[in-house]
C-alpha cells in the first residue's frame, strides 16, 4: 500500500471498488460517458433513460465494462421514479453510494416564440425531478452513507448556470435558469444532507461532445474554442476525472460546491450577441 509520511494513502484515494451508484440520462452524451467511468472503476451501475430501445444500445455497450443494469424511466414521472428505486432496494441491501442527477432537457427560441410550455418542460426535467428523485431515494442514500465515507449526490450543472449563453446565437432562457436553480439547489442539499451523511455538489461543464452539444459544436465550434481561455472543447476524461474525485476518499471532504468543468469560459465575457450570424 502506498502511504506518505501525512498518511496519504494514493491506492485508495480516488478507488470506488465495490460502490454502487444511480446515473440518470445514463445513456447517451456525458452520462454514458460517467456510467462508464463508474464501471470501469468497479462500481455496480444502474442507468435510466426515458426510451428502452436507447437503455437496449447502451446496456449493450455498458456491460462490457462491468455490471450494470438498465431501467426506461421518466424522472419527471412519479409513477417511473418510484419503479426505478423498486429495481435498485430489491437488488441493493446495503443502500445506494452514489447518484448522479445527469438527465436534463433543453429548449432554444426567441422570446416572442418561447412557449409557457417550453419553459415549464425545461424547468420540471432540470430542477423539479432532480429534487424529487433525491428525496426519494435519500433513505438508500442514507444506508450506504458514513461519516467518514459520505454517500455522494453528483448534480450536472451547466456553465451556462454560471453566465448568460451567448454563443448558440438562440436564446435558452430556461435551460439557463434552471441550471442556475440546480446549482442553489445543490447548495441547499448539501446543507441539509451534511449532517445525514450525504454530500451534494454540482459539476457545471461547458461544451463536450454530446446529442445535446452536437448541433451547436457543429455550426459554432470556432466561436466555442474562441471563448474558452484553454481554447478547445471537452475531453471525457476530463468529466471522468472531475467526477471520480466527488465521489471517491478524495471528495469525502466537499461538500456544496459548483466545480466549473469548461476550461474557464465561464470566466470569459464572451462578444458574440445572440442576433449576430
């Protein structure tokens, strides 16, 4: 075992052998890309995703790396929430270590086009069903969970919660602001489930390949590199590492915070106006 003279013990540090875990939107973009990384570091995975021919192609690929289930479930519907959490405690005896609130949506439009509907879709899918699938599974959570070793609530933010958009040339008003609310959101968790055992803390990525990112890195992938200080989008392992330090020993201290994964746009003021082509 490798130990520094401080007691640093490296071997175990970033290890999550063993651990079991929850991604949601587990099955395209960056929440296959953290089922993944899970499983190859030797957590028990289960994926949920809305349509079961998508949890079929992932679960396919998924169980190469490890053992994973697949489960098609809304998390804006109650009805899927609670049938989600039957499949993890049937299985699950000693509770649930990680979960990881990645499923969102997104919708882009003028503000002359953009519908109450629109709004509340966006809103229910990133803010509502993150706080409501928590809860719900907080007794899991709670199993699992010790002082020394918390169980971990993993939020994916956006940049986008951190300054207005600009780039896409579309407003998302309220992708944006409910990425902002996720990110309170996670605060608030953290403060309340500190003391049960759990931590909670949110990852605000910029641009990486994903269904969601693709149009936009497509058509505006200078203008994105030109924004950010690093000048280039995304690796997945860079959101593989950012994720694998929250929960694994290494993250058992943090608690409550919004870890920018966007090579410091978010820092940069942007010149780009939405009306601009």
């Amino acid at each position: 075992m490798a130990a520094d003279k401080a007691g640093v013990n490296i071997d175990r540090l970033f290890s999550v052998k063993g651990k079991k875990a929850l991604v949601t939107g587990g099955s395209s973009g960056l929440g296959l890309i953290m089922a993944e990384t899970l499983l190859k570091s030797g957590v028990r995975v289960y994926i949920a995703s809305r349509k079961q021919e998508k949890c079929d192609v992932a679960l396919a690929y998924l169980e190469r790396h490890g053992d994973c289930a697949a489960v098609a479930a809304d998390m804006t519907v109650p009805e899927d929430r609670a049938r989600l959490i039957e499949t993890i405690q049937k299985r699950e005896s000693g509770g649930l270590d990680i979960l990881v609130n990645n499923a969102g949506a997104n919708w882009g439009a003028a503000i002359e086009d953009y519908s109450d509907e629109a709004f509340a879709k966006v809103m229910n899918t990133n803010v509502n069903a993150v706080f409501s699938l928590t809860r719900e599974v907080l007794p899991l959570l709670e199993l699992a969970g010790s002082g020394r070793d918390p169980s971990r609530v993993v939020n994916i933010g956006s940049m986008d919660g951190l300054q207005v958009p600009i780039v896409q040339r579309v407003p998302t008003f309220a992708y944006s602001a409910s990425k902002a609310a996720l990110h309170h959101l996670t605060r608030t968790l953290a403060v309340e489930l500190g003391p049960r055992n759990v931590t909670v803390n949110a990852m605000a990525p910029g641009f990486f390949q994903s269904k969601m990112a693709d149009y936009v890195i497509r058509e505006y992938g200078e203008d994105i590199r030109s924004d950010c200080p690093l000048g280039r989008i995304g690796d997945p392992e860079e959101i593989a590492g950012t994720l694998l330090y929250l929960v694994s020993r290494a993250g058992s201290y943090t608690n409550a915070a919004i870890l920018p994964v966007d090579g410091g746009t978010h820092a940069s003021k942007g010149h780009r106006p939405w009306m601009e082509q």
